[in-house]
C-alpha cells in the first residue's frame, strides 16, 4: 500500500517549461516562498504522475475513511481493534457503526441492495454468507488469502464459503456449552456430571436431572436452553440424524415440517408445558444468564460469551460440561459466528483489502479473542495459548467439539428467510403454540421466500 505526499503536480508540457513554479511548501516552509523546478523535478513529476495513472495530475491522499458496520458491542470490545489497525496502517481510518443486532442486519440490506459503494467492510453473519454472495453483495477473498486455509480451524471456513469460494473470512468461531450450578447440585444430592466429551449427558439423562433440581415453590428450574432459535436448536434434531433443509439448499417442506423435526419439537415443548422444568419467556442470553447467576436456573446451556457475562455473580460456582445428545443419536454441536467481508463495489478497494488482511492476522485474532470470548478460528493462537488461556477445561472441551462435533447452520441463500420464519415457530412452540401446524406454517413460508433464489 503505497501513501502519497500533499503534492499536486502539473505536467502540462509547456507549463513545465517556465522557469519556475509555485509549488506547496515542504513541510515546515511558510507559504509563498518559491520553488526552481529544474529538469529532475520535472522528472519526478513525470514519474509519479506514471504512478498515478494517465489522469495527468498526482492527487493529494491524505486519510482514506473505510465505512465499517459492525454488530453494537460495547465500544471497550470493539474500539480497541480499529484503533490497533489505523497504528498499524497511517493513512486509514475505519468509522466503525457499532449497531444492535437486528438493526445491523437492516442497515446492510437497505445498503447493499442499493448497489452502491458503501459500506467499504462490513461484519457478516456466518450463515447469511451465502445470501449475500448469491446476490453479488461479497468480493471473493480467494486471491486475499491464497494459500493460507490450512491456517484456519477447518469447520471455521464452511459458513464463509459459497459455491467453493471464500467469501468471508472468520473473526471467530462459536460453540455451546452446559453449565451448571455446583451449588444446586450439592443440595440436590447429586453428582456432578463428567466434563470428558466421551461420557456425555443424554438429553434423556439431562431431564431427569433438571426434574429433580426444580422447586416451584421458590421458582428454580432446572434446564434451559440459553435462547430459542435454529444456531442453538437445530442441534437436536441433527442428534437424531434429521435433515433441516432438502439437499438443494432451498426446500423447507418435509424436513422443517418433517416427521423427525416435529418430533424433537414436541420433545422440546415438553421441557415447558409436561415437565415444567424451563421456564418460558427465555428468548435471550439476559434473561437466561440473570436466571443462572442468581440461583434461580440449575442449568444452562450456552455459549463461551458466558464465561465474562457470569463472572459477575461474585457468588457463583459452576461447572461445564459438553452439549448433550440424545440416546442412539450422536453428538452435534452448533458452531460459526462472525465473519468479515468486503463489499466488492468499495471505492477504497486497496484499504479494505489492508483491513480484512489484518484482521486475519496472529495479532489481531489474539486482541479480538481478548475483547470477545470466541473461541479463536485461526490454530496458531489455540497452539500459542495452549499452556496459558487454554488449560481450562472449558476450552479442552470446545477445542474437541469444533474438531469432532461442529456442525454449521444449513447453507442456503436464503438463510435469512429460513433463519426468521423458523425461529418464530421455534418461539411459539415455546410458548405452548401447536408444533406441527407451526413448522408446517413455517416451511410453507420459507420454501414461497425461497422461490427468489431459484
């Protein structure tokens, strides 16, 4: 990446011919004073004129502003690795919009289908990869990265990927993670669960448990799920071999509404409305994480972003284990998260590429990790950390499950759609709603929104 002077050059032939010229002051000079432009100045004007290209005139390029959405953390999270890039590379400012979830997702669909060239960079969601590369809203990053995959957790680059190009580079990855409340346990009289991935909790063996550790008269559950919505619940009916998506990547009908998902469905509406061991209303990490850390919940399963959210319970004493599974199933944990990707209509191609560039790089994914608990896609950290940050056994077991039992969102196009319609049903199951008519409802919209990317 090259950075130009405040130099402006006319190389007009016959201007150039004067004996002298009114030139911009080097740096410290008083303006006015002028300059003798003798044959070498004349040259060196030439030449970087040649540089610049044949539009006869070197322009001034002092700062380059890259318009950069990214998801509303809190700025001490994401201040600090745009501030670390703009040292690293003079010259480029990244104007972060740091913006709420849904809000994000808005803002980009309303700019990227104006087709114009802002934002420069912008924050993708692992899944919806696939929906904005489809419609032209991604550059590939084949050439960015060239041989460097084998850098990358392997499972961390399938939601970045769309038709076997890598449009989206992984900041981080994710997977889940049950805990529990060593202290609930104890009085219960019961044992504490094995953190080794091989002796995995079924859900079967989970719900007797959660059966025991829920007390309606001082309103403790024992069991649930961090949020409702397909990253967290599609687990379930992938344990049991069930297929959530045709294999075209665009047909709901008979897999959402099929036999196998209503089954699990009716599986997990039965933890709120037979068992009575979750409580309902629980569609936020804030709801299910307060819950926990006061007592009130025995059991959880959710995300490493817990492990900073929980640690304000000064009282709080808990364990983690892996993700159960049902019995005769297999073990499949959720997993991808946000990626970075450039909108190939940037006017300011050079910077974005400088910035998605170093963001993948060693120091940037070990600052990143730092502000956000996610556990690292690139190995190189996971090998340098192994003794420090890694030898909790929280992170033993994610590291087994990305390489074991890691299993991305559906790759669609239309994730987006597929994505919204089933999480409502999934949020209306939980609220007592029929779970057969809602998936049937749900399939029937998505495969009618799916009709686009046909």
């Amino acid at each position: 990446m090259r950075f130009y002077a405040h130099v402006c050059i006319n190389i007009d032939a016959p201007s150039l011919r004067k004996k002298q010229q009114q030139m911009p002051p080097p740096d410290g000079q008083p303006m006015g004073i002028e300059m003798k432009l003798g044959r070498r100045h004349f040259l060196a004007g030439v030449a970087g004129a040649a540089i610049m290209g044949s539009a006869g005139r070197l322009q001034a390029q002092t700062s380059v502003s890259l318009s950069v959405p990214w998801m509303g953390w809190p700025e001490e999270q994401v201040r600090p690795l745009m501030a670390s890039f703009e040292a690293s590379t003079p010259g480029v400012k990244i104007a972060e919009e740091r913006l709420p979830i849904a809000e994000l997702f808005r803002t980009l669909e309303v700019r990227l289908s104006a087709r114009s060239a802002t934002p420069d960079v912008y924050l993708v969601d692992g899944p919806l990869t696939a929906s904005y590369a489809a419609r032209g809203h991604l550059l590939d990053l084949g050439n960015l990265v060239g041989g460097e995959r084998d850098r990358y957790v392997a499972s961390t680059l399938v939601q970045g990927t769309f038709k076997d190009k890598l449009f989206a580079l992984p900041l981080g990855t994710s997977s889940q993670l049950l805990f529990y409340n060593k202290k609930l346990f104890a009085e219960a009289g019961l044992p504490e669960p094995s953190a080794d991935p091989e002796k995995r909790m079924t859900w079967e063996g989970l719900l007797d448990i959660a059966k025991k550790l829920t007390k309606p008269e001082t309103s403790q559950f024992g069991f649930a799920f961090e949020n409702s919505n397909p990253y967290q619940l599609l687990p379930l009916p992938q344990s049991r071999g069930v297929k959530v998506i045709g294999d075209d990547g665009l047909t709901a009908t008979g897999y959402v509404d099929g036999d196998g998902m209503v089954d699990v469905m009716t599986w997990y509406k039965d933890l709120f409305h037979t068992h009575k061991v979750s409580p309902i209303g629980t569609f936020q990490t804030g709801v299910t994480q307060e819950m926990f850390g006061s007592g009130k919940l025995a059991m959880v399963l959710g995300g490493t972003w817990n492990l900073g959210g929980f640690a304000k319970f000064k009282d709080l004493d808990f364990g983690v284990v892996a993700h159960p599974f049902f019995k005769g199933g297999k073990p499949v944990t959720p997993t991808g998260s946000w990626h970075v990707g450039i909108n190939p209509r940037t006017a300011h191609m050079e910077q974005a590429q400088a910035f998605v560039k170093w963001m993948s790089t060693r120091d940037a994914m070990n600052l990143w990790f730092d502000l956000r608990q996610y556990p690292p896609s690139i190995k190189q950290i996971w090998d340098e950390r192994a003794s420090t940050t890694f030898v909790d056994p929280v992170w033993k077991i994610v590291q087994y499950e990305l390489a074991n039992t890691a299993t991305p969102r559906p790759i669609t196009p239309g994730y987006r759609e597929y994505e919204e319609f089933l999480r409502t049903a999934m949020q209306d199951i939980q609220t007592g709603g029929d779970v057969k008519a809602l998936l049937t409802k749900a399939a029937t919209s998505i495969d009618r929104e799916m009709r686009k990317y046909r």
